[in-house]
C-alpha cells in the first residue's frame, strides 16, 4: 500500500515572533551605528587599537544586522511553485554569513594586533575610557533586547552574538583603559584585541557550523532520529521504519519523510495510520512537515499494495518489444 501525505502546520505565532525579532534589530542596528561612530572619533583621538578595531567590527555588525533584518523580512513571504518553502532559509544563509565576517574580523584585529605588538605606541587612557563605558551601556541594551529572539531563531542568534562580541570588547577595553592609566602599560591595548577575537571567534565558529548542517540538510541537534524511529514503531499497525530522513527548513522547523510498513490493511485504516503518525509527529518532536510513504506487510521491497490488496511494482518494467 503506498500513501503519500504532505503535511503541513501553520505557524500562528509567526507573526509575533517576527514582530518581537524586528524590534530587537531595529534596535540593535540604531544602537551599533551610534557607537562606532563614537569609537572611530575616540579611537583617533586616543590611538587605540582596541577601539578603531572595535569601530571597524562594529562597521560590519550594521551591515550584518542590516542584512538580518531583510532576511527576517524575507522569511514572510508566501512561497510559491518555484519555492515551495518559500524564503525561510533566507536567515540560515544570513547566519552563514554573520559567522563567516566575524571569522575574517578576527583575523583582521589579531593581525594589527601583532603589528602593534611589534612597535607599542602610547594610548590616551582617559579618552579610551571614556568611550568605552559608553559602548558598554549601548551594547548591554542593545544585547538585552535581542536575548529572547535570539533563542528562538539562528538568525536572530547571529546578530545577537555580533552584539555580545561588542558587549565584551566594551568591558575589555574599559578594563585596559583602567589598566593602563594606572600603569602606563601601553601593550594592553592589543593583547586586549586578540583577547576579544578569540572571544568572538569561539560564537562565530559555533554559529557557521550549525548555519552550515542546516544547508546540509543534517539531523537537528534538538531532535534524536533514533527516539523518533523508535516512537513511530509504537503506534498501532505500525510495524517497521525504514528511509526516514529528517532536516531543519528553517530556525525550529523540522520536516521529516518516511517510509512505514504497516500491516495490510483498508485505505481508511491506512488514513488513520497517517493521522496518528502526523499528530506523535508534531506533538512530541515539534515535526510540522511530513511526508509518510506507507508500505503493507505482504509486498516486498519494491511494491505496494493497491485498494483490492494486490501487489503491484511501483516501477514496472517497460514492455519487451
């Protein structure tokens, strides 16, 4: 018997979650712009390479977020017949992306770290400070803003560690701007930088690994195969599993597609079978999409079942001529 059914949920809190996501970007977008203009003037002023390398990541955290929000924006519209997911995996690729730039940053700071490293040169503290602090208390509302969203969705959760790789570059350089008014240490300042890049590498990393098994269309970390094989076999007339894939569409959007053997049985008990299925699904692993291919006891691999309980190939053979 074979039986296909393509089921699919809507999402009634879509819509609030992408509010509540937006605001957080519109935010966190107002906020970096402000600051790294604030810490390019400062930064000039006092020599400091913690703060121009945090004025330059903060550059590419508008951009990034700028590119969060169109991909946000994106994920709403309907799909259509040449995507039938529609836009959804708009924000994975903006992940992607938000990972990768934060990789190629750090590169870029630890490398003018070195350099200055090689040649210390003397830094205004006081200046240093001062812009500091304010990063620190722009970052920390804009960091608390996102927080929520961020855990519900991964490209919310790449602009959100942009902001927290601010978050700590602001208590880094406020510690070495105390750091050095007291001592006159002047070599803080890039130890400071490679300190607050392998911060923002360890997010970043994590961040295009995930982006990166998504596209890959791999297993979700959140949902165990086996746990979910194993349910399906449970149910009543359900006898084995065999093909099951399961992917992530989207930020917590699972599908899954399956093939069951079952027990040979009416069309209107196979109906049942998909009900229950579909319902254990969504119920106890957060599966809205599924496609359930049902295949009776008696006919061997390769066949189903008709209405009249016969086997017939699912591929026949072309005629001999």
């Amino acid at each position: 018997m074979k039986d296909a059914d393509h089921h699919h949920h809507d999402h009634p809190g879509h819509n609030h979650g992408f509010q509540k996501s937006r605001k957080a970007l519109l935010i966190a977008i107002a906020v970096t712009g402000a600051i790294m203009v604030v810490e390019i003037i400062g930064g000039v002023l006092a020599n400091s390479l913690a703060l121009l390398s945090d004025a330059g990541h903060m550059l590419t955290d508008a951009s990034s977020l700028i590119l969060s929000l169109i991909a946000l924006k994106l994920t709403t519209r309907p799909s259509s017949p040449t995507r039938t997911y529609g836009f959804y995996r708009m924000e994975i690729l903006a992940a992607l992306i938000n990972g990768s730039t934060l990789v190629l940053i750090s590169a870029w700071i630890s490398y003018e770290a070195y350099q200055r490293l090689k040649a210390v040169e003397a830094v205004d503290s006081l200046t240093m400070l001062g812009v500091a602090a304010v990063g620190l208390v722009a970052n920390g509302i804009a960091a608390w803003a996102m927080l929520s969203s961020s855990r519900e969705n991964l490209n919310i959760r790449g602009a959100y560690l942009h902001i927290l790789g601010d978050l700590l570059s602001s208590v880094g350089v406020l510690i070495g701007g105390m750091v050095i008014y007291f001592t006159g240490w002047y070599w803080i300042d890039p130890v400071l930088s490679v300190g607050i890049c392998i911060v923002i590498l360890r997010g970043a990393v994590l961040l295009v690994k995930e982006s990166v098994n998504i596209l890959l269309e791999a297993v979700p970390e959140e949902v165990d195969l086996h746990e979910v094989q194993r349910s399906l076999r449970t149910l009543p007339g359900v006898k084995d599993t065999h093909h099951v894939h399961l992917w992530t569409i989207s930020s917590g959007i699972y599908a899954l597609s399956a093939h069951l053997l079952i027990d040979n049985l009416m069309m209107s008990e196979t109906a049942k079978i998909i009900e229950e299925v579909n319902r254990l699904l969504l119920n106890k692993f957060g599966i809205s999409h599924t496609t359930i291919q049902l295949e009776c006891e008696n006919c061997t691999e390769g066949f189903y079942c008709t209405m009249d309980r016969e086997c017939v190939a699912m591929h026949p053979a072309p005629p001999h001529e």
